[in-house]
C-alpha cells in the first residue's frame, strides 16, 4: 500500500494538524497565513503520494477565492446569497477536509487506533469510533445497492424514504451483530492490555508538520 | 478488575452496535447540516428536521443497547466527528455534553426498556444540536461581528438578524422536542411495521 518513495505521516501528527486546522479556522487567520497554511497541506499532501488530491484542492480553493470576489459580487442577488454562504463554508472547511482526506486515504484504521492508545483514550471509546468510521463507506454501499434494487421496482414517492431506511437499519443491526460475534471472538473483551504488530514513532517529516502547525496557528493568534 | 467493569457496562457487542447507529446518525445529521446553509430560517429549524428524520437510528440503539453509557457515548462520538469537519463550537460541546447527561438521567429513572424513558431521552437528545445556532442568541454582537469579518453577505445577516427575535429562540427549542416526538413516533410506527416482524428488536 505504501510506495517506498512517499512520505508516512504518523496518525498522531494526522490528528494534531487536523486539531490545529480546527483551531486556525476558528480564529480566522488573515490572508497570507490561511493561503500558507492551505499550500503547506497541499504540499504535504502531494509528498504522501497524492499529488493529484493535491492539485484538485489548490484548484478548488482558486475557484472558491474567484468565486468570491470576482463572480458573486457581480451575479444576481437570489444566487449571490445562496453560493457565498456554500464558499464561506466550504473555505473555512477546506484545510480540515484536506487533512482529513489524507488521513482517510494514508493511515489505515489500524494506525490510528495503535495512535489513538497511546494517547490514553479509554478503549471503549476507541472501538465504538473505529466502528463508526468503518461503517460510513459500508453506508454508501449499501445505500447504491438499496437504491439498484429500488429503481428495478419502481418505487416511487414518499415510499422511496421508507425502502430506503428500513433495510439499511435492518443491514445495520444485522452487522453489528455479525461483527461482534466476529469482535468478541478475536478477545475483544480480553481485559488485558492490547499489543499491536504496528510501531508508531514520531520521525523528522512528523516533528517539521507539527511545528510547522504551532507555528501557523500562533502567528495567526497574535496576529487576529 | 477490569473484566468486572466490562460485563457490568457496555460489553463489546454494546461498543459496535454504539458505533455502528452513531454511522447512521451522523450521517442524516451531516445531511441536514449542509442543508441548513441554504437559508437562515433552515438553520434555526436544523435541530427539529434531525430528530425527525433520526428517530428511528436512536431507538433501535437504544433498544438493542439497554444500559447506561450508551447515549453518552454516540454524543461523544457525533462530537468528535464533528471536531474533524471543522463545525464545531464550544457552545455545541457544552449543549452536546448537558443533553446526552439528562438523556442518560431520563433512561436511568424510567428503565431502559419503556418507551417513555427512550423517547425522553431522544427528547433530551435532540435538543443538544440547538448549540449550533445558539450563539445568535447567547453572544449576539460578537457572533454578528465574526460572520461578517468572515465575508458573509450583508443580505445574510440581515436576514438572521430580522428572523432571529426572542421568539425565534422558543421555535429554536421547541422544534427539536416537537421533531423528536414525531421522530420517535415514526420509529414506533416502522418497528411495528418492519422491524419486530424481521425480528430484529
């Protein structure tokens, strides 16, 4: 999965950038320092190995910025309002959902909870957020073959919602059912303290994002 | 020790079924979110159309999980989630953290099993997303401020501003515990149908 000449980012650095991401879209840095910010990540990105996630973002950040400035003041009222309330959101979105991306595309689940336990979460938590977000792709699935079936029935209307909420919840329940039988046969209940064949180490790449970050997010607090 | 602690709270299976509906949550909640930033009005009604639409998600977890700690911890996980999509205040935290705590007190006094006590709890549930919009009310003037340094249309903010009186706030909390009532009755109504039958509560 890995290409050897991509760079590995640790799931705990993956984790401090999106929190840092969070906190610099919250204090709403001034210009120079989101556009640094939006092309350290897409940088970032492109060294992982997904040079082309990386160009589609800076793409869409140019149009949300011409978007903004150049064709919303211009175009009718009724759209004006309706597009730039979805640009200012999706703009101050934007570096959370790169980081995010390249976490959901480079760090495989395992990772992140070996990263996540040696950060102290209690364990519960740790299964139950794993589960959580294994399951959003198992949802779209499953939703494109509810929806194949129902265009071979013709169903129509309201009862569109219903044929496609009642299997899903019964696809649901029927999982979890099957994966803690498979779950608690793997010793997920064993009360002993979890190994794992997964080494975490922090190496240089990690330590340059990290304070690359701090570094971002404290210039954008002195400076707002 | 510890194994003692396990079976008396959430067991494993409890975790995955948590996990698994809180997927199923947050994705209408997802949904409706987006959709709020079409208009104002679709904002401060937000909280009510996901009770509706999430009715049936949370009483089969809490029919399949009977104990406490299982709301809380589908709050937590919507929380976190949230955190990552860059959506969050500390505003909601707090309104998340006081609404899953009423929502575990409600199960725990009416016992897990009954309706009543679910359906309170989807109640006390609900009514935590109302943290989204709140800070129109709570810090009116710094809200107004930060939007519209954000670049968010003059047209916009008049609109919340006019749409957003006292009043609007009782709608904003009422909302959350009509939808949920109505959520929670669909849900009844698609257990009897479908569920019991498919045998799966």
């Amino acid at each position: 999965m890995n290409k050897p000449s991509c760079l590995h980012i640790d799931p705990r650095t993956g984790l401090l950038l999106l929190v840092m991401s969070n906190i610099l879209a919250f204090i709403q840095p001034s210009f120079p320092l989101e556009l640094g910010w939006i092309i350290f990540l897409c940088l970032l990105t492109a060294l992982c190995g997904c040079g082309k996630a990386a160009v589609k973002w800076l793409l869409v950040f140019g149009l949300i910025l011409c978007l903004q400035f150049y064709i919303l003041p211009a175009s009718p009222k009724l759209i004006a309002t309706g597009c730039s309330i979805f640009a200012n959101y999706t703009r101050r979105m934007l570096s959370c959902a790169i980081v995010g991306m390249l976490m959901v595309k480079r760090t495989p689940l395992r990772e992140l909870i070996v990263g996540l336990r040696t950060w102290h979460f209690p364990q519960k938590l740790i299964v139950a957020v794993s589960v959580t977000l294994r399951y959003f792709p198992a949802i779209r699935e499953e939703t494109g073959y509810i929806r194949d079936a129902m265009k071979l029935r013709n169903i129509h209307g309201l009862q569109k919602v219903e044929a496609l909420v009642v299997p899903l919840m019964i696809s649901a329940t029927s999982t979890a059912e099957e994966l803690s039988a498979a779950a608690v046969t793997r010793g997920i209940e064993n009360p002993a303290p979890k190994t794992s064949v997964v080494e975490l180490r922090l190496n240089a790449a990690d330590w340059t994002c990290i304070v690359t970050g701090v570094l971002f997010t404290a210039a954008s607090y002195l400076t707002s | 020790m510890s194994s003692n602690r396990l079976s008396r709270g959430l067991n494993g299976k409890d975790l995955i079924t948590v996990g698994i509906f809180s997927a199923v949550y947050f994705v209408i909640n997802f949904a409706f979110m987006l959709l709020s930033a079409l208009h104002p009005i679709l904002w401060i009604l937000m909280p009510g159309f996901i009770a509706v639409f999430s009715g049936i998600p949370f009483l089969l977890m809490c029919t399949k999980v009977q104990k406490p700690g299982g709301v809380l911890l589908m709050g937590v996980i919507t929380g976190l989630i949230y955190f990552v999509t860059g959506m969050f205040t500390v505003i909601i935290l707090v309104t998340f953290v006081i609404a899953c705590a009423l929502a575990e007190l409600s199960r725990a006094m009416m016992k897990y099993a009954s309706f009543k006590g679910n359906l309170a709890a989807f109640v006390m549930f609900s009514l935590g997303m109302t943290g989204s919009p709140l800070p129109i009310w709570l810090t009116r003037d710094s809200f107004f401020a930060q939007i519209s340094s954000q670049g968010m249309p003059e047209s916009y903010i008049e609109t919340l501003k006019a749409i957003s009186s006292p009043t609007m706030l009782i709608v904003l909390f009422a909302a959350p515990v009509i939808g949920a009532f109505i959520g929670a009755y669909i849900a009844k109504g698609m257990f009897k149908k479908h569920f019991i039958k498919a045998g799966i509560v």
